[in-house]
C-alpha cells in the first residue's frame, strides 16, 4: 500500500493551464492547484498550453497537472511535459480500472473518478500502488448517466451521484488513498458550495475540488474542527492521560479506544 498524496489542505483548486498569469494567484490560494491540461483547454491550444506548462518554474510540491486521458494521443505529450518539469502529481481523468497506471512509476496519481465504469471498477482502481487519491467528477459522471432533472420528478436527479460518492469514499477508506469531492460549478453560490463542502466534511472526505480562487476559504472552513470540537478532544485527550484505565465516562459520554481516536484526529486537523 502506498502513501497518500500529500496536501497541505482541503482546497484543491483547477487553473487552466494555458493561462500562466493565473498560476501564481491559485497557488497562493489553494492548498494544491491543478494545472489543467484537458477541460479547460481547448482542442486546437492543447500543444501550445503544453508548451507554456514546460516554460513555467513551478513548485512540484504545491501543483499538480490533469493530462489528458488515455484514450487520447495527448496522454504521452502531457507526461512528457509533467516529467520535464519535476511534477512529481498527475491527475487522470475519465479513470478506470484498465488505464496503465503501471506506467506512471514515479508519479503520485489522482484518479478522477467520472464514469459509470469507473465507479464500478473504483476499488480495483483504488488498489493500484500508483494511486493516491481518488476523486469524484460529478458534472461528467451526471452526463455519462444520462441523469437530468425534470419539473415533476419526485427522485432527485443527484441520488446516482450519491451511489457513487458512497462506493468512492470506501474504496478509498479500504486502500488508505486520500478522497477528493467534485467541483462546486456555479462560482458565486456560496451557500450552495458551504452546503456541498459541509456534507462531504460530514461524510468523511479529506476535501473538495475548486475552479475558483474564492471557494477555497469557504471549502477550508467547511472541512476545519470547530473551536468546540476541538475543546471536546483536548478534554478527551487530557482525561485520557490522567487515567490508567481504558474506558471511562467523561461529561456522561463513554470515552474508549474508538472515541480517542476521532478526538486525536481533530487535533490532528485542527491544532
């Protein structure tokens, strides 16, 4: 099993890669910026956002690049470029379970999960030594589900989402990889993002994609302890120094193995 990929945070924000005058501003804001290769670029500027990725000086600790997918000609290209310049994180879109990750040694990899195969197949993708994070691309996983809303439909257009969401969070729990949530698309909806950032907070996901600077504070606070959680762990913590027994009653809550563990995890995230 290998290490997760490793971020200083929960706000994981795309740039797109033929506008380098942004990069500085994402990288300043985000806890890892994704420089984006595939969506963001159009077809016909694809070898020339390549060439602008090769002319930048960049930090290989605070980016990482989505290539294009395997199904496409500019795969090689763009891992060429990410290994020129000593990026060390690549993110795979459209990810499934037969893509040769085998050949991305040396490179911590960022499964996009974004079809319905790849949903399926996430733990047999999860289980690869190269990955080290997965995450959910809900905008083109909505579309390959052919999912929509309509005025009268009683079942939310979202509940697929939900499945998928679910089978992602525990493939990644069972092989240890860090669990990225999709992008919150509408830029100025705050209450919709904090919404969304506060319910995958709630589910257990280490953080959430970004497409602009703005959404990163909302997305770190949605995913930070509270300053009441974190007074209930040091309690917890204190308590358990000062006993010699396993188990005890704190403020009428049983304190075990399992409750000092979470309480050590907040410390861990919040201080």
């Amino acid at each position: 099993m290998t290490t997760s990929v490793t971020a200083a945070g929960p706000g994981w924000l795309f740039v797109p890669a033929d506008r380098p005058e942004r990069y500085g501003k994402a990288i300043a804001a985000a806890d890892l910026t994704i420089i984006d290769l595939e969506d963001a670029v159009r077809p016909e500027d694809k070898d020339s956002a390549r060439e602008l990725l090769l002319s930048s000086t960049l930090d290989p600790e605070r980016v990482c690049v989505r290539i294009n997918g395997f199904g496409t000609t500019l795969a090689a290209p763009d891992l060429d470029a990410v290994r020129e310049c000593a990026i060390t994180r690549v993110m795979i879109p459209m990810a499934e379970a037969d893509h040769p990750f085998e050949s991305l040694t040396g490179l911590e990899v960022i499964a996009l999960i974004e079809t319905a195969r790849g949903v399926i197949e996430v733990d047999r993708i999860a289980a690869h030594q190269q990955v080290g994070a997965l995450a959910l691309g809900s905008a083109d996983l909505a579309l390959n589900l052919r999912t929509r809303s309509t005025e009268n439909s009683t079942v939310p257009a979202s509940d697929p989402i939900a499945y998928a969401r679910t089978r992602v969070l525990y493939a990644a729990r069972a092989y240890g990889r860090l669990v990225i949530d999709s992008v919150h698309t509408a830029v100025d909806d705050d209450f919709g993002l904090r919404g969304e950032a506060d319910a995958a907070a709630a589910q257990g996901f280490d953080g959430k994609l970004a497409i602009h600077p703005r959404q990163i504070d909302p997305i770190r606070l949605a995913f930070a302890p509270t300053a009441q959680d974190l007074d209930w762990a040091r309690s917890v913590m204190s308590e358990a120094r000062s006993r010699s027994t396993g188990a005890f009653v704190l403020n009428g809550e049983l304190v075990d193995e399992v409750i000092i563990r979470r309480a050590e995890l907040l410390l861990a995230h919040g201080g």
